[in-house]
C-alpha cells in the first residue's frame, strides 16, 4: 500500500511563520513585562484596583485564544490519532511502530522523572526560600497540613480497568483525555483491521474534522502575540518582580532540568538517529520557538508535522502517527516539570517523603504527564492533584501560579523537541527495515 503524504490546511501558519511570528511574541513578552512593571507594585503609578481592571481587559486575547484550543482539542486528537494509526497501512506495520513508541515514550518520561528528582534533590530550592515572604506577597495566610494519601495496591486494579472509558461520549464531555486517547487507540486498531471499503466513509469524516480543527487553530494562532502580551503584563502586574526573584531558585531548578533533557535528545538524536546536531536543531528551530510562544502542543501541531515531513524527509506515516499521539502523551517536560514542583512544594513546607510516597508520586505524575492535554496551562491544574498524593495542601499550588506561564513555554518547547525527536528514530528504524526487506 502506498501512503500519500496528507497536506495540511496550514496556508496561514506558513506565512504567520514567514512574518516571524516568534519575533512578534518574543517582542509583545517584552512590551508586557514593560507595561507590567508599569502597572506594578513597584512603581505604583495606578491604583491596584485600575491596574486589574486594565489587565482583565489586556487578558481578553488570551482568554479567547485558550478557548479556542481548549475548544478545538478534544476532535482534533481524536481525529489525529485515528489517522495516524490508519496511516501505517497495515496491522503488521502498526504492531512495529506502535509498540516501539509506546515503549520509547514511557522509557523518555521516566528519564526525565529522575532527571528532576535528582536535580530538586540536589540544589533543594524550598529550602533556602524564605516560605513566609512567598505567603505575604501572595495574600495567603498559614494552611493546615493535610494528611498523606496512603499508598493502597488495591487501587491499582481499579485503576487499571477504568482507563477503558465505559460510557465514551461521557469522556468526551468531561475532557477525559486519557480514557479518550485509549478510545481513539482502539477505533484506530479496529479501523485497520478491516477491509478498507468499510472504514473509507470514516475516514473521511475524519479527515473532513481534523482539516476544519487546523484551520481553526490557524485563526487562533493570530491572536498569540497579543495573548502574550496580556498574559505577562497581568501577571507581572501583580506579583512584581520581587515575587519573581523569591520564586528564582524553583524557576532555575526546573530551567537546569529541561535543559539536560534537551542534552538527552541530541545524544538519541546523535547516536539513535545518527543525524547532525546543528542542522537538524536548525530545521526545529520555527516549531520550537512557536511552542515556546503558545505553550500548547496541539497549537504547533501542523507545523511540527510540517516540518518533519517537509524538512526532515520523514515519512508521512511516522509523522501522522508520532506526533499527534506524542502531541498528547509523550510529556516529557511536564513530567519534569511537575515532580520538581512536588518536591520543591515537600521542601517549602517541610514535609518529609518517604521512599513509598516518592514512588507513587513519580508514578502519578508519569500518568497524570501521559493524559495531560496538551494546552496552555494545564500542567499547574494536573499538578493540584499530585500534590494531594504527596500530603501537601492542595492550595499550595497558588505559590507557582506566577512563574507557571515562564515555565509552561518551556516545557512545551521540551514537549515538541521530544515529538520531533521521536520521528527522527522511528523513522530511521522504518527506513532501515525496508532497506532490508527490499
């Protein structure tokens, strides 16, 4: 079977790209870490109450970006995955790539779990931060110590079955994005497995729905030097600079982390892929840069694909599978993220973790990573509830809340470097099995 190369609705992304989008963003990140000060404690200029009212106002960009991904993210995976699986042309292909890249996946994420571990453990940044300061400039008076979550292996069965959504349109209401990347997974694998007369009609459907949830990301990718700029200006206004330098040592921490695993992939990318480094980060350049702008995995989405396919001379039938799943559970940066978040928080209110709890929080935040959607924000929300398995309270989640946009862009970046990455070694393991069989 000959897999054709499927061309995407991204006219406008293409030329946003070639207008230097990321300079826009990087500039508007600038003009609202300026009007941010200016509104800011530190000057004083405005009132706080006229200050907040014209960031609420600034935000409106950013609201409305964040609604349209949020709004458009739930078909454009389902549609991605389907697509991608079907796209490997056979069962006997997809028993190939599929278990190698989920076995490759879990095998990067936990990497970068001990990456972090090791890291917070080392440098300890909760412990030479001033805990009363950070409560202060936040408004957030002494909690209650809440009481650890025992590790219980009765769970485990339960939580094994309930990954299989019983009730899929529910999961798709709710935003389940775990119980709906399995649903996709097996209507993909069942799709492939019967005559291609019958699964035709859906899959065109399907292409129909992830062609129309492009284009609207292309419309909403216009609205991303704005959204920066009301972001930053809001969250500078009211934290200061201050708040920022306290919360210094967390930020490089997690900073020091992504970066090492920036260094593992140009060792996969050297030694795995066999590929240049400089040329290769070169031609990620445009998707990184846009994931650092956007922090949504799914907003870089078809440039990622675009750029492997077209750049990279990957084959469609690695990229459409990788990305689009790798898009959704292939988190390595948030994984990190979040586990150096939990121990710094441990370290902040002085909560000892035990080697038990360390183990279920790593395995927590491995499947909270894995099922984490892949929109702007939504780390600090999935990071409220490995807090709880960690004993800490739950509210201390605020204290991250102004360095969390800083930090999200990162980890995207991270996030897409990994996907990108992951084409590159499958794709030169494809290459290298038809060589043999030709």
């Amino acid at each position: 079977m000959v897999i054709k190369s499927f061309k995407y609705p991204i006219p406008q992304i293409t030329y946003l790209v070639k207008k230097r989008l990321w300079a826009q963003v990087l500039f508007a990140l600038f003009l609202g870490l300026v009007v941010g000060i200016i509104l800011g404690p530190e000057i004083g200029l405005v009132e706080k109450e006229t200050a907040e009212v014209i960031t609420d106002w600034l935000s409106i960009p950013a609201n409305l970006f964040l609604k349209i991904i949020q709004m458009i993210i739930i078909p454009l995976i389902f549609a991605s995955i389907i697509r991608g699986i079907t796209s490997s042309g056979s069962m006997e292909q997809l028993q190939k790539l599929g278990l190698g890249v989920s076995v490759y996946f879990v095998a990067t994420t936990i990497i970068a779990l001990t990456i972090g571990i090791l890291l917070v453990s080392t440098i300890e940044p909760g412990n030479f931060i001033d805990s009363s300061l950070i409560r202060e400039s936040f408004g957030i008076e002494d909690v209650e110590p809440v009481e650890k979550a025992e590790f219980s292996i009765q769970d485990i069965p339960q939580s094994i079955v309930g990954l299989i959504p019983s009730n899929p349109l529910a999961s798709f209401m709710s935003g389940e994005m775990l119980s709906i990347i399995i649903f996709a997974l097996i209507v993909g694998v069942s799709m492939i497995s019967i005559p291609k007369q019958s699964s035709l009609p859906i899959l065109d459907l399907l292409e129909s729905i992830q062609k129309i949830t492009l284009k609207v990301v292309s419309w909403a990718m216009r609205l991303a030097p704005f959204a920066a700029f009301g972001l930053i200006a809001g969250i500078t206004s009211k934290i200061g600079l201050s708040a920022l330098g306290v919360l210094g040592a967390y930020m490089l921490t997690v900073v020091i982390g992504l970066f090492v695993m920036i260094l593992v992939y140009m060792l996969i990318i050297k030694f795995f892929a066999k590929r240049p480094l400089s040329s290769t980060f070169k031609m990620m350049k445009d998707a990184q840069l846009l994931a650092f702008s956007t922090s949504s995995s799914a907003a870089v989405m078809p440039l990622s694909i675009k750029t492997a396919e077209e750049k990279m001379k990957i084959k469609p039938k690695v990229s459409q599978f990788i990305i689009p799943l790798g898009a959704t559970i292939n988190m390595d940066g948030t994984a990190l993220y979040q586990i150096v978040a939990v121990f710094f928080l441990a370290q902040l209110f002085s909560i000892d973790l035990g080697f038990t709890t360390i183990l279920l929080i790593t395995l927590t935040a491995l499947a909270a990573s894995i099922g984490a959607p892949s929109a702007p924000g939504t780390g600090i929300v999935i990071l409220s509830t490995i807090l709880i398995t960690a004993g800490i309270p739950p509210v201390a989640v605020v204290l991250l809340l102004g360095v969390d946009r800083i930090l999200d862009m990162t980890r995207t970046m991270v996030n897409v470097t990994g996907d990108l990455t992951a084409c590159l070694v499958f794709d030169k393991r494809i290459k290298e099995e038809d060589n043999v069989e030709d």
